[in-house]
C-alpha cells in the first residue's frame, strides 16, 4: 500500500515543489490549496487529488481530510507549506493585518495539525513537517509579525514533539533562507504611515556600530543555537 501525503499551500513554492517530489516517488499527494480549480500541472500527474483547502476555514480542513482519507486510506505524513509574509513597520500594521499573519501561519497550522493527529494516533505512526523560516531562528527589522509568527511554528512543533512521540509521531521543522520560489512576490507590504521611519532607522544602523553589533550578535547566537541542535541528531548513514 502506498504512503499518502497531505500537502497545504500546495500551489506554489515548496508546497508544489513537494508535492511532485513525493509523487516522483511513488507516494499518493493531497493537494490542498485556496484554488484547485485554477491549477493546470498538478492536476496532470497520477496519484494527486487536488482538494480545496483554506487554513483559515474549519469546514474546508476537514473536508479535505475526508476526502483524502476516502480515496486513500490514510495519512501518512502531513507537510505544513501553507503561509506568507507580512513586512513593514510594526507600528504601522493594522489589527487585521496582525490577525491575518497569525490566522495563516499559525493558527491554520495548529487547526490542520489538530485535524489530522487523531489519524495518525489510531494508525500508531505519521510524520508532521512544519515549514518554518530562518526568520524562525533569528529575527530582523520589519519583519517583526512575520518573525514572530514562524517563532510561535517553532515553539509549537517543539513542545508538540513531545507530546505526540509516543504514540510514533514524529514533529519535524523546516528552516529554510532565501530559495528560488515565488514567496516574494506574495509578501504584503505594511503601508508605513509613520514619516521617514525606514530612512531614519538605516541611517541610524549606519552611523551606529553599536545596532550593527546587536543584529550581528544576535544572528550568532541563533546560529550557534541552531549548529548544537543539527550536532545532536543522529543522520541515518
């Protein structure tokens, strides 16, 4: 029987690419994106059933579970890709904007993630896979709603490891830079009403070594964070 994988954001950049990997390779692929309706690769490939799913909408979660789960049996692996990015300046942002970083990133992620585990703890194994940042690790300037929301996938996926393993889940994250994919190109900007704000920070980063020092210590220590965690896993051979 083959392993079936559930896939959100899979319309575009790591989700799309995902889902053609695992079909590569033999593996069923759920499909879940805002607009199945519009994709015209992924409906051409064997063994993918395209789902409608919003991460915001508790109704098209489960819906798309059913019906993966009718058509293939199982769930196997679940792989968050689902999200994007708000950037600007804090205090410019709106309550909406604020909602909406967290509604995407992270609530929907927690909701698909509580969706699918009752599957897994009844089959006695499953993999999550939450697709995180190097935002996640480390922070930067104007991107405080988008940093902050992939810290909360971090600490979630964390803790959840702990609390699913042993009923043979696994919780895996994902922390990737800057890939070829078109993340960019659905940024949303923060309209910035606070005149000057962005030209008064950067000629104040340059004139100052002391904020450069900060952003550039603070890196570092992630860095180093990160470095001993990859150091105590042990990598198959």
């Amino acid at each position: 029987m083959k392993n079936t994988v559930l896939i959100t954001g899979a319309s575009s950049g790591l989700g799309k690419a995902s889902a053609k990997l695992f079909q590569q390779n033999g593996w069923n692929v759920i499909a879940a994106m805002r607009s199945p309706e519009n994709e015209k690769e992924l409906n051409l490939l064997a063994n993918i059933l395209l789902v409608k799913l919003d991460v915001t909408n508790p109704q098209q979660i489960q819906e798309a579970i059913t019906k993966g789960t009718e058509i293939f049996g199982s769930i196997d692996v679940l792989l968050n890709s689902a999200g994007y990015g708000l950037m600007g300046v804090f205090e410019s942002s709106s309550p909406e904007q604020i909602q909406k970083q967290f509604e995407v990133n992270v609530f929907g992620l927690m909701n698909v993630t509580k969706a699918v585990l009752p599957i897994m703890r009844t089959q006695k194994k499953g993999t999550i896979i939450n697709i995180s940042s190097f935002g996640g690790v480390t922070a930067g300037p104007f991107a405080s709603l988008y940093n902050s929301s992939k810290f909360a996938v971090e600490g979630f996926s964390e803790a959840l490891h702990f609390e699913v393993s042993p009923f043979g889940i696994d919780v895996k994250i994902v922390e990737p830079g800057s890939i070829a994919t078109n993340f960019r190109s659905g940024i949303e900007m923060i309209q910035i009403q606070l005149k000057n704000t962005i030209r008064n920070w950067q000629r104040l980063s340059r004139n100052s070594p002391n904020v450069q020092n900060i952003f550039r210590k603070q890196a570092q220590k992630k860095l180093q964070k990160l470095f001993s965690r990859l150091q105590r896993i042990n990598f198959p051979n």
